[in-house]
C-alpha cells in the first residue's frame, strides 16, 4: 500500500432535516415547519492487500445519521471482531469511485493495515443480526466467548446517587434530540458522573459503535474505567459491543433483555436497568455500586 495520508473526516451532514407539517391543535390544523433526525444508509467496506492488489468486500449497510462515520465504521468492526485493535486498521476514507457518485458520503472504505487478514466468509457468518430480527439463546453466548473470550477487567465504582442524575445530564447533552426528538444517545461517563463523550444517532447501537470507534482511533482500549450510559433500553446487542470494548459498567433507562442479563452475568458486566432520579435496578455485579 501507498503512504498516502489518511484524510479528515468531512465536517458531517446535518443531523436534522426541515419539513413541512400539518398540525392538529384544538381540533384545528395549524401548518407549520418542523425538525426530523436524518436518517440514510452506510455503507461500510473493508480494503484488504491481497497477491499485490486491493480488494474490497462490503461488510454491512447500516441506517444511521450522518456524522462520526469513520468513528462508526471502525467501531462496528471492532465489535463485530472483524479487526482486533487500532493496529489493523490503516486507513479510513469515503469511497471517491466513479461508481459512487450517486451515494457521496454513504460509503466508508476501511483499509486494513499491511499484513491483517480479512476472512469474508468467516466475517459474515460472525456478525450479529440486530434483536429486531430476533437472534437470541446460547449460541450467541458461545459466538461472543469465541469473537472475544475475556472479562472486562476494571475495577472501578460508581457511587448509587451519581447514577441517578446520570439520565438528567444524558439529555441535557443531547442537541439533536433535543431539536427532534428522535435520536438514541450513548455516552462514556467517569466515575465523578461527568461525560466523557456522547454520540446521538437513529441507531441505538450506532451511537455506540461511534463511541468505541472513537476509543479504538485514539488508541484507547479497552475502556476500563468508564460506564456505558445508554438513552433507550438494553439490549443483547449493545451488551455484547460493551464487552468487546472492555467496558466494565453499563446502565441504560429503560430494560434489559433477557439475553443482556445472561450475558452480562456471565461476563462480569455492570448491568443497570430502569435508571432514573428516583430508581434503578441492578441485573448483574452489583459490586460496582457502592451505596
């Protein structure tokens, strides 16, 4: 491969859309413009050297809103366990061939780093379908143990009144929900409460490939001494993608699936539920929480 540099990410695409509305108030339509979170596929491939030539295979299409794309790509495939940490991957770039012209921008190529395999078959039999499609049971525990078969390892504590006021300061952060109303959060928190980073996107589990992308590009993981907050519920999916990054601790406002307790009990993840101000409940390592 060449010693081209790899390019900034273009400034992002609005993450919110004007559209023209009919609304129904006291029986009486009133028209007016409102704001909705964009929606739009990506499309993200792997670059590989092979017998002296590059080749591309396409890996997954996503719907997410537009933004943090490079941080998006690599925190997939790092959570999907297609590359094992920042030294696999060499380069990020949106496709720029001619073919693409008409999807600019919804296209992420990554390029492996001289010398990384790429199994496609392999790959694709190891990517999780999303809960929406209803993959469940031991299998996927098996899967996950064999992708990543370590414990997130840190030791640190959160104090049970700081995570009450985790949610408030959730969506106090959240610009684009708060202009839409549409948009998952996800956030890495220290244990003073404060949040490192938040990522918003239509996917749920977008928002948290961008944080762990964001991780894996800095040279940060795993993510040892942080807590996983999520705005919506907690699924599988999302579970499996915290102990890939080796985070030690996730709370989530709304429920657990049944299938993020059994995996977060047997990975020694931190698995909160139902947090707000008032309450929360505990699934798994309740020795995390002091008080």
């Amino acid at each position: 491969m060449s010693d081209e540099k790899t390019p900034i990410e273009r400034a992002p695409a609005e993450a919110v859309r004007r559209v023209s509305i009919v609304e129904m108030k006291g029986g009486e339509p009133d028209r007016r413009d409102d704001l909705v979170a964009v929606e739009e596929p990506l499309e993200i491939r792997v670059v590989v050297e092979e017998e002296g030539r590059r080749r591309r295979h396409a890996v997954a299409i996503t719907m997410r809103t537009p933004g943090h794309d490079f941080e998006l790509a690599a925190g997939f495939l790092f959570s999907e366990g297609v590359v094992r940490g920042s030294e696999s991957v060499w380069r990020i770039a949106y496709c720029e061939t001619p073919d693409s012209s008409s999807s600019e921008g919804n296209i992420v190529e990554v390029f492996l780093a001289p010398g990384t395999t790429y199994d496609a078959a392999r790959s694709s039999r190891q990517v999780y379908t999303t809960s929406s499609c209803g993959v469940c049971g031991r299998g996927s525990l098996d899967l996950l143990w064999t992708v990543h078969p370590e414990r997130p390892q840190g030791e640190v504590t959160f104090e049970a009144e700081l995570l009450r006021t985790l949610p408030a300061r959730l969506r106090a952060a959240q610009r684009v929900f708060g202009e839409t109303g549409g948009l998952h959060a996800a956030a890495l928190c220290d244990p003073a409460g404060e949040l490192e980073i938040l990522r918003e996107d239509v996917g749920r589990h977008n928002a948290v490939d961008k944080l762990v992308g964001r991780r894996l590009l800095d040279k940060r993981l795993p993510v040892s001494d942080r807590l996983l907050l999520v705005s919506g519920r907690a699924s599988f999916e999302l579970v499996q993608k915290a102990i890939m990054a080796g985070i030690p601790a996730m709370a989530a406002v709304g429920a657990p699936s049944s299938l993020a307790v059994s995996a977060a009990e047997e990975f020694g993840l931190t698995l909160v539920g139902f947090l707000d101000r008032q309450r929360f409940n505990v699934y798994s390592g309740p020795e995390r929480i002091i008080g």
